[in-house]
C-alpha cells in the first residue's frame, strides 16, 4: 500500500469558493502535521505526501468538503448507535477522536441516553501530534450544549489506553511491516479493509448563487433533538459558546439589499423572501462561517447574543424588510429609508458637489 492520504477535499464545497478572502482556516488550524494544509490566494491545498489521515480536518470544517476515504462519518454514526459499547477510541472505531464534530457528539448521546466515553491514553504518545486540546474543547461545547437542553448525559475524558485483542494487535504488527511510514503509526487505519482510490474532485466552475452546500452532519442533530419530543421553547444558547451556528440581526436603517449576503451564503440559510423584499434567515443551515458578515458592504449584519432552540429547529426568521422605490434623479429603484427619495448614489453625489461649491468658495 502505498503512502496516498486517505483525506479527501472536495474544493467545491470549501466556503473560500464562496467567498475567496473568507476568514475561515479551521482545516488548517486543526491539522497536527506541518505544511499538509495551506492556502494559495483562495485555495485550500492538500499536502497529501504528508497527510497521516488523521481525520481531524473532517471533524473541523463547517462545509464538510473534507471526507475520509473507506470511513464515513454518517455510517458510523449509524453502526455507533446500534451498538452497546459507549466508548470512542483511536485503536478501536475512530482514526482519531478529532474526526467527530460537536454536532456528531451531541446526537449520540441524545440518542444513546448514556455518558460518551473519550479514550485519550493514547493522545500523550500519539506521533501526529498532540490534539488533546482540540478533543477538550468539542467535550466542554457539547457539554454545555446537552446541560442547556436539561440533558444529565455527558461527554466524558478519560485515559483507558484501550487496545484491540491480541489476536488483532500481532495482524496489525504484521500489516504495518509493509505499511507506509506516514500513516504507520495510526492502528485505525491498519485495521481498515482496504478500499479502492478515488479519483480527486476535478475543478469545474461553480454557480454559488444556485449551488449550496449540504451538511448531512446538522441533519443528524436536527433529527436527534427531534427524536427526543422536548419542547425547547425556553432552551437557549449563548452564540459566542457554540462554533457550529448562530442567530443574526440585520440594521434594517443600513441595509441596502444588495443581495450579496445570501448569494454568497455557502448553504443557503440567508435566502431572499418573496419578490426579493425580505432578507430570510434559517439557522438551523448556518454553518457559522461568517462570510455573510465578511462580504456586507454596509457592515449591518451582526450575531445575535444568543439562539432559541427551538428557533434552530423549526423557524425561518425575517432579518430585514425593505420597500423599493425609483429615485426622483436617475430612477434606478433602491431600498427606501422614508429619510429621502434619493438613491445611495445619487446622495453620494450630490454630496460631492456640495463639497467642491465649499472648496470653490
């Protein structure tokens, strides 16, 4: 087997497409192996000579264009829930314990109903890096997240230094003498079946008006909190305590619906309402990326200090309204304020002239 990265990066569904000086570096902020990911102008690269398959970039992008080939994090899921056993460990069901993101963690212990075990004996000795800090701070979020919603389970560290069998441990010894040097240290990957290469995404232009990313990942907790028949009308979260959503409000005295917002939304939660009037909100697909906010020209769109629960789950807010009247100059329709029947531009100008009669004077 040779040393190919079992990573997998869709560009496509990467928010830099979206918006190219997007803020967002969660990839390579998580990724414990030096100069595997960078970004080139837009692009996020993929070292994959040096990738070690780790996972952790999965379990960090909001857009999930990161994947893992021959383990698929819904399948998992699945596999996860109808078993007994409660505990994640690298040596036994994950690459690492960084491939799961709090929404995962969260919907399995709803589902489960029991504490989630965290095996991190491994993590002191672990050769790709120390990711123990990245594991505690999903634990605390999920936490916090589950204490809110008056759930008694939790998400729990522990260091069991957990291995397979014996009979396993000496087929993973003989696997691994034949196994690349830059995934020879991850047993996961060693106990895998193998499974045949992909081909990369090929680059093809993209129409990120019409073509919104999908997040399988928001769809498993929507369908965990729904399973539990809790009414969460009262639950709320404090935004700046979660990475992976938020709430908005938009200045409706500054907004001027230029539409970029919801052009450029990489999952289609902002979204224009009917004849383009209303600027619609759906926080249940926000990814919290904050390209939005990036690309607002007038800078009116800011986070709300905290999310209704059952606002995530089932609402689809109205941000802004606005009434569209022609410009008394140039007759080009724009966003009225009921402060003047000038457009943006024509004010601008006409302010311009204004300065240069002073200066003339």
């Amino acid at each position: 087997m040779n040393n190919r990265s079992r990573v997998r990066f869709n560009i496509n569904d990467c928010v830099h497409v979206y918006y190219k000086d997007s803020s967002c570096r969660e990839c390579i902020n998580i990724c414990p192996i030096e100069d595997v990911l960078s970004q080139d102008d837009y692009k996020i690269i993929l070292n994959a000579e040096k990738c070690v398959s780790c996972g952790a970039c999965v379990g960090a992008c909001p857009s999930e264009a990161f994947s893992l080939d021959g383990f698929e994090l819904e399948r998992f899921y699945r596999d996860f829930l109808s078993q007994k056993e409660n505990v994640l460990s690298c040596k036994i069901n994950l690459p690492c314990l960084t491939v799961l993101n709090v929404e995962y963690i969260v919907a399995i212990i709803l589902e489960k109903k029991e504490d989630l075990i965290f095996d991190t004996g491994h993590c002191s000795k672990c050769f790709v890096g120390d990711l123990l800090e990245e594991i505690n701070k999903k634990v605390e979020e999920a936490n916090y997240i589950l204490e809110k919603l008056g759930v008694e389970n939790r998400a729990v560290i522990r260091e069991l230094s957990l291995e397979r069998e014996e009979k396993k441990e000496k087929e993973r010894r003989a696997f691994l003498k034949n196994f690349g040097k830059a995934a020879a240290g991850i047993t996961f990957w060693a106990l895998m079946p193998r499974v045949s290469s992909f081909e990369e995404v090929k680059e093809q232009p993209k129409n990120i008006v019409e073509e919104k990313v999908g997040i399988p990942k928001r769809k498993i907790l929507i369908e965990a909190l729904k399973n539990q028949n809790t009414d969460y009308s009262d639950v709320k979260l404090e935004v700046d305590k979660i990475s992976f959503t938020s709430d908005k409000w938009i200045d409706n005295t500054k907004c001027t619906n230029c539409s970029v917002c919801y052009n450029v939304c990489p999952t289609g939660a902002l979204k224009a309402g009917a004849e383009r009037l209303k600027i619609l909100f759906e926080p249940k697909l926000c990814i919290k990326c904050k390209v939005c906010h990036d690309v607002c020209p007038e800078d009116c769109l800011h986070l709300k200090d905290t999310l209704n629960v059952n606002t995530f789950l089932n609402e689809t807010e109205v941000l802004a309204e606005h009434v569209i009247i022609p410009c008394e100059e140039c007759l080009v329709p724009f966003s009225y304020k009921g402060d003047t029947t000038l457009c943006p531009r024509c004010r601008e100008l006409e302010d311009e002239i204004r300065d240069l009669l002073k200066i003339g004077e």
